[in-house]
C-alpha cells in the first residue's frame, strides 16, 4: 500500500488518532500532542490513517468527543477498515465503554499505549515488575466484556474477550492479588536499591534527566565511555544505569534515567519510584534538551513540572543543549517597521 511517498505495511494496524482543542490547550498545542500521539503509535507498531479534532470547553465526559464527530468518526473507520482509535488523554472507564458500543472497534487511549510501550521496553525483572504493577492498576477500573487488558494472542494492542460479568469478576480478585504481590516484591526491590545507593559512599551523584529520545544516553555513553543501550525512539531505556565517571580528577556517579513525557500515566511514576529515586537522591541534576526539536522549550517546561512532583527540593541544575549538529535555526518574519 502506497500513500504519496510513504509505504505502508499492509500487516500493520491502523489507526485514527482523536484529539480536542479546549479553552487551556490551543490548536498549535493540539496539533503538537497529537504529532507525539502519531510517535508513540509509530513506536507500538501501528500506522496512524487519520487525525480528528473537536473543540469544546473541555472533553465530553461520556464520549471524550460530541456525539455529531463521533458519528463522523465511526463513518470514517466503517469505510476505511480502522483497527484502532487513539484518544489523546485518559478515558474514564464509562467512557471507555461508550466510546467501544458506538465505534466497535478496540480504543486506547495516550495511558495505555504508553503503558503497552514500557511493557514492550522492560528487560530486566526490575522493569518488567514496575510496568505490570502499572498495567494492572490501570485496568483494574477499566473491566469490561470487550476489553480488560494488554494480550497479544489476537494480534492487538489492549485486546481481549470478556466472559461475562462473573468472569470479570474473577478477574479483577485475580488483578488485585497480582497488585499485592507487585507491590510487596517491590518494596524489596526498593530497600535493595537503598542498600546500594548507601554503600556508594560519599561520591557525588549525578543523575541525567530529559524528555524522552533527547539523547541521554548517549551522553551517558559519552562521558562514562561504556555502551548504555541508546536508540531513537520513545523510551528506549527504562531502567538507571549508574557509572563511575571521573573528569580531571573529579570522580562522581553518573545516573541515566527513565525519559520524561507528557501527561506520564501516574500508575508509571508510581511504580517508578526506586528508580526515581536517583533523581531524588542526586547532588546535581543535568537536564538535556534536544536543541533541535522545534518544541524543545515545552519539553523544557514538561521535565521541569515533572520533576517538581517527583522531588520538591530545588537542585543545581546543568542544561546541555544536545543535537545541536540537526539544529536549523528559523528566522520569524517581522512587521516591516521601515518608516
């Protein structure tokens, strides 16, 4: 299959992705998320057909979107074979399934396909153990016949068949036992990681920070000359790599983190926390920016408000400007003031 100049895998799934431009986000601002929806799509695998808009004072609380666009939204995936709508913020569980009656199709929204990306990125038993306690506390109010959680045995993103209601049921005691479990192995986890942040001295320590895909890791490879997995793409690292790095014989600790993004699923930062706590923990902060990116500043503000949540103690912080060899420097037209 062929669109313009782009060829498209005809195995792949496709999608429409929903977004709305409400009093506080603008349509350049709209139109920048859903940019970042289409990525993270991209990066779960799944070919983005069409983008729908809609402004309204703020979403719908029973469909995200009015019932007239969704109308138009189902007309469209009727015709054109959609497998999947993306919603660009957290559907409620009653929206969830009203959305599913009315388009019949599988739906995520920007939580889940985040959480489905983290689920597809954890290698270590750390990671993988973080991203299922928060899969599992994101479905757990989200049962219902159509959909209850990630399964890849049909082929989709968040698909599975529901066995009526006593079935739910057994699932969601199922989910809450899983929770527990999780959450009791990672209290272990996290004494574990005190532990071996205490027995690291009094080096200073560093800790790396940014949006996700600004190139963390690379300057971690840069600077501790070792060969951190380094990629481009969304969150392509998820769990603190921590070096001895010395320069001009300064020894400290060097921590590459887990990539910011916005609207990060709280469940994520949660679960995160030991490896959040090398942020926490740090005595410098050095937040790298990719220069290039046209929106670098509001990734900027995105990891600043992050950070601010996680920890609320103000740190020294380093902001390196990265890829600055793709940077293009674009000049913005001004009034002629010629008298």
């Amino acid at each position: 299959m062929s669109q313009g100049h782009v060829l498209v895998d005809e195995t792949r799934e496709k999608c429409i992705l929903v977004g709305v431009i409400t009093q506080d986000v603008t349509e350049s601002q709209a139109i920048e998320y859903i940019d970042e929806l289409e990525f993270l799509a991209e990066t779960a695998g799944i070919y983005s057909e069409k983008r729908f808009f809609q402004k309204l004072s703020k979403p719908d609380s029973k469909t995200y979107i009015g019932s007239g666009k969704l109308d138009e939204v189902r007309m469209y995936i009727n015709a054109n074979n959609i497998d999947v709508a993306i919603f660009d913020d957290e559907l409620s569980p009653s929206q969830l399934r009203n959305i599913e009656r009315i388009l019949e199709i599988r739906i995520l929204d920007r939580n889940i396909l985040i959480l489905d990306i983290f689920g597809s990125r954890a290698r270590t038993a750390n990671a993988k153990t973080q991203v299922e306690l928060a899969q599992l506390q994101y479905m757990l109010p989200r049962l219902t016949r159509m959909w209850t959680h990630l399964d890849r045995e049909k082929g989709g993103i968040g698909m599975r068949s529901g066995a009526g209601e006593t079935q739910i049921e057994v699932d969601r005691r199922l989910i809450q036992d899983k929770i527990a479990l999780l959450q009791k192995k990672l209290k272990a986890i996290d004494k574990q990681k005190a532990v071996q942040r205490g027995n690291r001295g009094q080096l200073v320590r560093v800790a790396l920070v940014g949006y996700t895909n600004v190139g963390k890791s690379t300057v971690m490879n840069m600077l501790s000359k070792s060969d951190v997995f380094a990629e481009n793409k969304l969150f392509a690292t998820l769990d603190t790599t921590v070096r001895k790095v010395v320069i001009e014989n300064l020894p400290f600790l060097l921590a590459d983190t887990v990539g910011f993004i916005r609207k990060l699923p709280h469940q994520l930062v949660d679960s995160f926390k030991s490896t959040l706590d090398e942020v926490r923990e740090s005595d410098l902060l050095v937040h790298i920016l990719d220069i290039s990116h046209p929106n670098f500043e509001d990734h900027y503000n995105v990891v600043c408000e992050t950070l601010a949540e996680i920890d609320k103690t103000s740190k020294p912080t380093i902001v390196v400007f990265n890829k600055i060899d793709a940077y293009k420097f674009v000049q913005k037209e001004e009034d002629d003031l010629t008298p």
